[in-house]
C-alpha cells in the first residue's frame, strides 16, 4: 500500500511541475503576442478607440432614443392593416387553367410519341 501512496505522490509532484511549465508557456506566449501586437502601424492594436465617460454617455442616450424610435415604428406598423392581395379574375383563372392543360396535353403527346 505504501508503494501505491508513493506512486501517487510521485504522479501529483510530476503534474505540480507540468502545470507549472504550462503557465511559464502561457506566459511566454502572452508576452509574445503582446509584442506582436505591439508593433502595428497603430499602436493600441486592438483596444479600439479612448473614448471619455461623457461621451459613452451620450452615445449611450443616442443608441436608447434610436431603439425606441425603432419600437415604436414597429408597433405603428403592426396595428396597420395589411394590404390585400390581388385576386384574379374568373374568366383570367380559366385562361391559365386552359393553357395548362393545353401545355400538359402537349407533353403528354411527345411523350406518348417517343414510347411508340
């Protein structure tokens, strides 16, 4: 039994260690890809632009006011009656309705023409 608690003891120190080299790595990268980063033509890459609290505010208000106009065009909207559809006609629904079957007729007889 004591070997099987020295195993695993052994086992934890090894994985104490290999955690601990995956953080120097970790860090290793980050730095690297900090410095990579670094080097673009602006500067912050990534960061996006300094924008003061005042100004966050406003933009804030803005985009609130840009919503509700949105919500409130949506339900002046949804309370309009919808337009209605075009119908067509009888004799107009007829016309199609014979030229289809004109047209199923035809392919019917090339059909039959070709199996003969």
């Amino acid at each position: 039994m004591s070997n099987l608690e020295q195993v695993l003891r052994q086992l934890r120190e090894e994985r104490g260690r290999a955690e601990q080299q995956l953080q120097q790595l970790q860090s290793a990268i980050a730095a690297l890809e900090g410095v990579e980063q670094g080097s673009t033509s602006r500067g912050r890459a990534g960061k996006g632009r300094v924008v003061s609290i005042l100004a966050r505010q406003r933009m804030a208000e803005a985009q609130r006011a840009r919503w509700a106009r949105a919500r409130q065009g949506a339900a002046t909207k949804s309370t309009a009656k919808p337009a209605s559809k075009r119908q067509l006609s009888a004799s107009a629904r007829r016309r199609i309705a014979a030229a289809q079957r004109a047209r199923w007729a035809k392919f019917r007889a090339e059909r039959q023409k070709k199996a003969a």
